[in-house]
C-alpha cells in the first residue's frame, strides 16, 4: 500500500505540473485530492485486509483516469476514442471513494465487521481455480479471493457506466418520439440500446458466477475455520460449562453464510460491499447528469437560478428520510438478534426430542414436551409481533416515502416543459437521475432492516468468536496436564484441587498415583467429584489447581456411561473417533465378539440413528468394542457398564483385562461387585472442610 500511495503522490505532482504548465484550475484541484489520497493509501497498511482490496482498486484508478484527464487537456487523446472519454470528475471520484474508505475502516463498527472477514483474506492456504478455456491452476486462497473481488468491482464499475450511457439514450429516445423522427427512434434501438443491453446481461450471468464462487469458496473456508477453533483443544467443551454462545450449530451454519452473502434472507459483508460501491459510482455519476440538467432550473415561485437545484433538493429529502428511519426502526437490531436466538431454541428443542423420542415416550412425557415446546414456540411469537410492531411503522414510513418520490423530480421539471424550456427527453432523462441520486441518497431508508438482521448477525459471530477465545483461554486453567518421563509410566497427581464453575473445591488429591498395566475403583457418594476428577485427569476440566504429570505419548480413552454413537454407518460408529476404514472387518468382528454384540458383525455397513436404535446396554458395550479396537495406553470408565447386568459386567472386564494387558484402567461405579474386578479400590470420603478426597 505505500508504494501505491507513493504513486498516487508522483501522480499528484504530475497533475500540479500540469496546471501550472497550463493554467487549468481543475488540475489543481485533482493534484489536492490526489495529495490527501495518496496519504490516505500510505496510511491504509494499517487498514482491515478487505478494505485494502477496494484502497488499492481506487488508487490505481485514481492514477489511470487522472492520467487520462491530463492527456485530454494537453491535447494527445486521440479524436478517434473521443466518444469514450471518461468524465472529467472521474479522477476525483474514485479518489474520493478511496478516502472515505480509508475514513470507514477505522469505525468500530466497520473493524468488527472486517475482523472476522479479514481471516479469509489473510490466510496462507494454497487453493485451486481455473479460468475458462484454461487448465486449473494453484495459487494461495487469498490471492484467488482478492482476484476475484477486483474483478467484480470492475465489472460492477463498468455496469454503472452502461446505466449511464443507457440513461442518455433515454433522453434521445423519447426526443426521437416527441419529434416523430422515425429514423432516430430505429437507430437508437437498434445501435445503442440492443447492443448495450445484451453486455449488461451477459455482464451479469458473468458477475453471478464469479460471485456464487467467491461466496463459496469463502463460507467453505470460513466455516471449516470456525469448527476447527469450536472443537479445537476442546472448547466447545469448556463453553458448554458456562453456557456461553448458545446454539454453536446455528452460528456455523447459518451465520457464517449470512454474514458472507445473506443467503435468502438479505445482504452480506460482500453483497454489502458491491452494493455500496455500485451505490456511491451511481450517485457521483448521475450526480453530475442531475446537476448538469437542472442548472438552469429557479427557485420554486422565483426566478432565482440555483445551480444543481434537483440535487441539492434530492440530498435534503434523502437526509430527512434516512434520519426519520433510524429513530423508528433503530431497535431491530436487539430484536433481529433475539429471533436468531428464540429461533435456535425451539428448533434444538424439536431436534433434541427426537432424539430422546423412545425415553419421551416410555415416560408418556408428551404433555410436559409440548407445555415445553410451547413456551418456546410462545418467546418466538414474542419475538415476532415486537418485530411485527416495528415493522409496521417503519414500513409505513418507508411506503409513504417510496411513493412520494417518483413523483418529486416531474413537480420541479414539468413547469419548465410546459413552458417549452425543456424537451420530454431532458424530463425523462433529469427524472431518471434524480431517482437514482435519490435512491442512493437514500440506501439506508432502503436497505435499513437488512441492515438490522446483518448487525444482529455480525454481533453473534463476535460474541461467538469472544467465547472461542475465552474457553481456549480457559484451557491454561485448572489442574495442568503434562507429559514427564520420569514418572515410570504411572500417572501422578499432586497438589491437585478440583473446583466447581461457581470456584467452590470439590476434590482434592496430592500424591495420588495409578501405575502402568494396574487398574483400580474410585467409588463414593452422588455428587463427590469421581467423573469430575476423571475429566480434570484427561485434561479438559478447566477448573482447580495443581499437577498431573502423565507418561509421555500417552493415549487415553475415556468411556462415559451414555457413550456418543454418530450417525451413519455402524462401521463409523464402532471405529469412532478413528476414521470407518481404520479397522478391518475381522479386527471390528473380533471386537464385537469380546464386546457380547456378535448379532452386529453383520450390519457394518448399515446407516441408522444408533443411538435410538441400540439400547443402553448395547451402546455401552459397543464403546467397549471402540477400546479393545484402540487398544489405549489409558482406559478410564466412567459408569461405562452400569446398562448391564452382573453376569454381562463381569465377561465385558474380562475382555478388556485379556486383550488390554498393558492398558491402565481407572473405573467409576456404584457396584459391590466391581470391587472384585480390580486390583486397587478408591473411596471418595469427605475431609474436615466437607471437600472428597479418595483414600
């Protein structure tokens, strides 16, 4: 950006030169605005990586049409290309542009918005494309984004163009008609409105494709980036003690792609960005159209001349209108984010039903599910008829005004084509370009409850984002778990305090240490910290103090005593968390034998919802065919065979004890019995301070 910005500044010079060589005033002024662009992309480093993108686009242009402008002045644009000449203004546009971009990114708002944005446009991944006829070609992800937003800048710029070409044709179209001149009327149809029109289509199938990649390629990227973070050193774990960023599922899903392009439902960060650019490139140039046609247009009662008369008339309607918006629909924003929310919530209550539906119905719990589901269902009609309210009023407002305006630009033209001063074209034409002044004036009355909902989905990815962190943050707390290779193999636990999220100490252990190839009880009352301290010994409890030093390498499996089957293949469920094709069908088969599910071995390849369709004591036991499967140096239980009966209990620890020899096992039970399964026996006892120690 600074060598750019030090181009703009040579080009600035240049300009200057130019007017003082010449004597023409209006490269003076390109020269100013030149200076305070080219200080502004120097200073763009510091910039959102997004914004630099369209920084750079309008510096460059900056430099290309200013050049232009000097040529036509100096007299070495070539007469032959003289219908293609720019707008002299066109210098000091898009400088303009490049300024208020530079301006914009420091709003906290706008580096809210660009911070999760700026992760795809700052990552060093190497990604494939390809450009039709050409062969697919590798290049870094970020550079086939940042292509691609040029590109589509450009080809937005250039649709802009041809709506202004358009719009004077329409000017010399309807002259053609009110002077019944047949010949103009065919010429302009067929020679410029035809051939015009077919490039704005196939400029836009183009641009739809480009922007469909762009968008995918983008949420493909951005959603990968936030799973691999939720689920990265067990954070989704840690927010979930807290209840922070609820429903995680909704955010990935539905935000992330929202917060991109909208989806069905609106506008994103990047059809947010094409739309204010093709919105300020349709303001300037039909700025300058309006201010040209209405020069000579007085006062209303007057015969005073002002000049640009209708486009100082459409900034003052366009001002009053956006600020009456604001002050009606200005609470949308809370209200858009507490739909997305009361939305999550009934929906993950129907999923969560379903997947409870035979325990629901073995309780005959419809009534309490549908009293639930109706509470839920009620916060959503809540929600909507606050909207709805909201809406209302803000709709009426919007209506009136969308009304009113079509009709303004003819009350101020039509005297001056009644009198004759003016032809239909030029009416035509002058009430065009106050309509887009108007409407791009206007783009916050237009766009303000998109705009809302987009907030509210901004706000939940940076909540989302600021929960992320605080649980990886939480990660450096509670009891630390390294490896160490002088604990002979064994675990061991000193100084070690389990707490609870309220901070209040539940466990307490110092000196406790579990061999290698021993395995040992931990019994107790309800409610005593025994699962607790097992998941502060696997190392993602993120609460308490102390040391547990763990061999080196090691691999521990931990079974809870509702295990998590996927949906899918029963060979995905039984290989769980390897890949399905980790094992070999005579490695799965042996296992589910050991396992006492022998009636599987035949279904490897079935798709079903395994958690309804296996009971709790077949669930269980096909977590104990994932261990003999892993063969983990660690094997903790946590009630993981409670489901089964004695007899069953006792050939699933057999099992484990002839095909994991070398395997530590560390169990959680209620059972006597269990005692006899192992060699050492824990018992979680209250202290002087009612805080368990197993002894």
């Amino acid at each position: 950006m600074k060598a750019l910005g030090g181009a703009v500044g040579a080009f600035a010079i240049l300009a200057a030169l130019g007017g003082a060589q010449t004597g023409d005033s209006f490269l003076y002024v390109i020269a100013a605005v030149s200076a305070i662009c080219a200080a502004s992309t120097w200073a763009s480093a510091g910039i959102s990586s997004f914004l630099k993108i369209f920084v750079a686009i309008f510096s460059t242009e900056t430099i290309l049409f200013g050049l232009v402008a000097i040529g036509v002045r100096e007299g070495i644009w070539p007469d032959r290309f003289k219908d293609f000449l720019p707008p002299d203004s066109l210098p000091l546009t898009v400088a303009m542009f490049s300024i208020l971009v530079f301006v914009v990114a420091n709003r906290p708002v706008v580096r809210e918005m660009t911070g999760i944005a700026d992760r795809y446009f700052n990552q060093g991944e190497t990604g494939t494309a390809r450009i039709w006829p050409l062969p697919p070609f590798a290049a870094l992800e970020r550079r086939i984004a940042v292509a691609m937003v040029v590109f589509l800048v450009l080809i937005n710029q250039a649709q802009v163009a041809i709506t202004v070409r358009l719009s004077f044709f329409n000017r010399d179209f309807f002259n053609a008609i009110q002077e019944k001149n047949a010949g103009a009327f065919w010429q302009l149809l067929l020679w410029v409105f035809t051939p015009w029109a077919f490039i704005y289509v196939f400029s836009a199938v183009i641009e739809f494709v480009v922007q469909s990649m762009l968008v995918i390629r983008w949420r493909r990227w951005l959603t990968d980036f936030y799973i691999r973070h939720w689920l990265g050193d067990h954070a989704h774990y840690r927010m979930s003690l807290v209840g922070a960023a609820d429903n995680p599922d909704q955010r990935i899903q539905e935000d992330v792609n929202r917060f991109i392009d909208g989806g069905s439902l609106g506008y994103g960060i990047y059809s947010y960005s094409i739309l204010l650019i093709a919105t300020l490139s349709s303001l300037v140039s039909f700025a300058i159209v309006l201010w040209n046609l209405s020069g000579n247009y007085a006062f209303p009662g007057t015969t005073i001349v002002i000049p640009g008369f209708l486009f100082w008339v459409a900034l003052i309607y366009a001002t009053i209108g956006t600020l009456i918006t604001h002050f009606i629909g200005r609470a949308l924003v809370k209200l858009y984010f507490i739909r997305q929310r009361v939305e999550a919530d009934f929906r993950f209550s129907l999923a969560r039903l379903r997947e409870y539906a035979e325990q629901v119905a073995l309780l005959s719990g419809e009534g309490a599910e549908q009293a639930s589901l109706a509470h839920r269902f009620g916060a959503v009609i809540s929600n909507y008829l606050e909207i709805v309210q909201n809406r209302k009023k803000l709709m009426a407002f919007t209506s009136l005004y969308g009304q009113i305006s079509p009709i303004i630009p003819y009350v101020f033209a039509a005297p001056f084509y009644f009198a004759g001063k003016i032809q239909l074209g030029i009416m035509s034409q002058t009430a065009g370009a106050f309509g887009r002044v108007e409407g791009a004036l206007t783009f916050f009355v237009t766009y303000y409850a998109s705009l809302a909902d987009f907030k509210a989905v901004v706000d939940r990815l940076a909540s989302f984002d600021a929960s992320i962190a605080a649980a990886q943050s939480s990660a450096q707390n509670g009891p630390r778990v390294a490896p160490s290779a002088t604990t002979g193999g064994a675990v061991e636990l000193n100084h070690v305090q389990v707490a609870l999220p309220d901070g209040r100490t539940i466990v307490k252990a110092d000196g406790l240490r579990f061999a290698r190839g021993e395995s040992a009880l931990i019994t107790g009352p309800s409610g005593s910290g025994k699962s607790t301290l097992l998941r502060a010994t696997s190392g993602i409890w993120p609460y308490g103090s102390g040391d547990i030093a763990t061999p080196e390498g090691v691999h521990a499996l931990v079974l809870p005593q509702r295990p998590y089957l996927p949906n899918g293949s029963l060979r995905a469920a039984v290989s769980y968390p390897s890949e399905p094709g980790a094992y070999t069908d005579e490695e799965i088969g042996v296992a589910l034998d050991a396992a006492r599910l022998p009636a599987l071995k035949d279904r490897l390849d079935d798709v079903d919802a395994w958690s309804q369709r296996l009971s709790g004591g077949e669930q269980q036991r096909l977590a104990i065919a994932r261990a003999l499967l892993a063969k983990p140096d660690w094997l903790l239980l946590d009630e993981a065979t409670a489901a089964l009966d004695e007899q069953l209990e006792l050939e699933v620890y057999r099992a484990i004890a002839e095909r994991l020899p070398n395997t530590t096992i560390v169990s959680i039970g209620h059972r006597s019995t269990l005692k006899a399964l192992h060699k050492r026996h824990l018992d979680m006892r209250p202290d002087a301070e009612g805080v368990y120690v197993p002894q």
